[in-house]
C-alpha cells in the first residue's frame, strides 16, 4: 500500500478493467460477505422511499446492484469508467429489458444523452473518483430537483484503522490518492491493485452542500450477529459510512 500522486482517471479504469473478471467472480461466489450482506441491503434501505422510476448507478461495475435496482419496476442507467466492467455488466443484464449502460465518466455525461433521474446510487465509487466537486456537480445536473443521492464509502474515519494506513504519509485531515492490494475478507490475493482516495468526513460533507444536496440520513452499520460470524475477524468499528441526500429544485 502506498500513497501516489500524479494519477489520472484513465489509469484508474485500467485497474478496474484488469481486476473486472475476477470482481465479477468474487460477487457471483458470494465471496465478498460485505457487498452481498451490508452494502446491498443498506443501499436497498436507504432508498426504500425513493421515487425509483428513473434510477442512474453510478460506478455500476459489472452491473450485479444494477439488476437488483432495476427490479424496483424503473429503468436503470449503468455507467462505469471501466470498459471490460461494462461489458460484463451487458452480459449479467442482458435478460433485463429495462437497463442500459454508458461507459465514461460521469463528468463528461450528458441529460440530453440519458435523460434526467430520481434517483442516483453511487455504490463504492465516490472514494475512486478523482474530482469529487466535478463528479457531484455533474450528478446535481441528472437528477431531477427533489430527486435523490445515495451512496456508501469506505468510512473516513474508521477504514483507515482497519487497513492500517501507514503513520509515515496519512494524515487523515489531507486528501490521500491510495494504490493497495484490492483484498475482501474471504480472497486476500496480491495480484489485483486499484486506487481509492481517502477524504476527510467534512469534505464530503462540504461538497455535497455546496453543490446543493441537502443531506437527509446518513448511518454506520454494523452486521447482524449472524452476519459478523461469516468474518474472519469481528468489527470493531463500521467499515462503511451511507447517505442519502436530496437534490434542492
């Protein structure tokens, strides 16, 4: 693990388009017990009320979330910087009348391209996107007003205690762009490496007010006793920090 400076959202995509097949493969397995039992059903939660007729995933990956959303009964709009996600992606959802995918950036996306949406969901993305002020500027633009943003990240606060971030470079009020093995708690290879950025807790906060988000829930789960017995190890802490926000008219 190592702190970098200098990296591009292209590189980025390369990392994701190397890692892709074996992503897709951690998911279908049920390897990943946190993407299967805490992201999923928190994000299905945080929207249960959500108006989700026309619903963007943004950081869709190789689309498993996405075909969960779009059983909600609206369309759904995939969009990921990785090209070999999105084309596993079109194959997972290929029986899904009511899905379509983009690949690129969300910044470079366009309403008149895909329209307007009530709902977006960033699952996992917002800390490997590069330009949060451009990403969330560009989401404020889709969604309609009083739509809504839901999203999950690795927790500011805690995430760095349970990857034990180096004292030498982190500082946890500073921006850190970080290159690390990508491991889950059931498959610790070294063979895949991706780029996430850790931000202070007030950033995001701070951009999301700017922009015009009001903030209407955000919550820290913890897994069921069950659920944490799955883990190799306990929590100590939450590993994930959700939120739901409105976009103001």
């Amino acid at each position: 693990m190592r702190r970098v400076w200098n990296k591009t959202q292209a590189e980025i995509a390369q990392e994701w388009d190397r890692i892709a097949v074996h992503r897709s493969d951690q998911i279908r397995s049920g390897k990943d017990i946190s993407y299967e039992h805490v992201l999923i059903p928190s994000i299905l939660e945080l929207i249960r009320d959500c108006d989700s007729s026309a619903v963007l995933d943004v950081g869709c990956g190789c689309g498993f979330l996405t075909a969960r959303l779009a059983k909600l009964g609206g369309h759904v709009t995939g969009i990921d910087i990785s090209a070999k996600s999105i084309e596993l992606a079109r194959k997972h959802c290929q029986q899904c009348n009511n899905i379509n995918f983009v690949e690129g950036a969300i910044e470079n996306i366009r309403s008149e391209d895909v329209g307007l949406f009530s709902l977006a969901v960033a699952n996992m993305s917002l800390m490997a996107i590069l330009r949060l002020d451009a990403t969330l500027s560009s989401l404020f633009r889709l969604i309609r007003p009083g739509g809504h943003l839901a999203f999950a990240i690795t927790h500011p606060c805690f995430w760095p205690q349970y990857w034990n971030y180096s004292k030498e470079w982190f500082r946890y009020r500073e921006e850190n762009v970080i290159e690390a093995p990508f491991r889950i708690s059931l498959d610790s290879n070294d063979y895949f490496t991706t780029t996430h950025i850790h931000r202070p807790l007030e950033r995001y906060v701070e951009e999301l007010t700017k922009t015009g988000f009001g903030i209407c829930r955000m919550f820290e789960p913890i897994p069921r006793p069950e659920i944490e017995a799955l883990y190799p190890h306990p929590w100590e802490y939450p590993r994930f920090l959700f939120g739901l926000c409105e976009r103001a008219g």
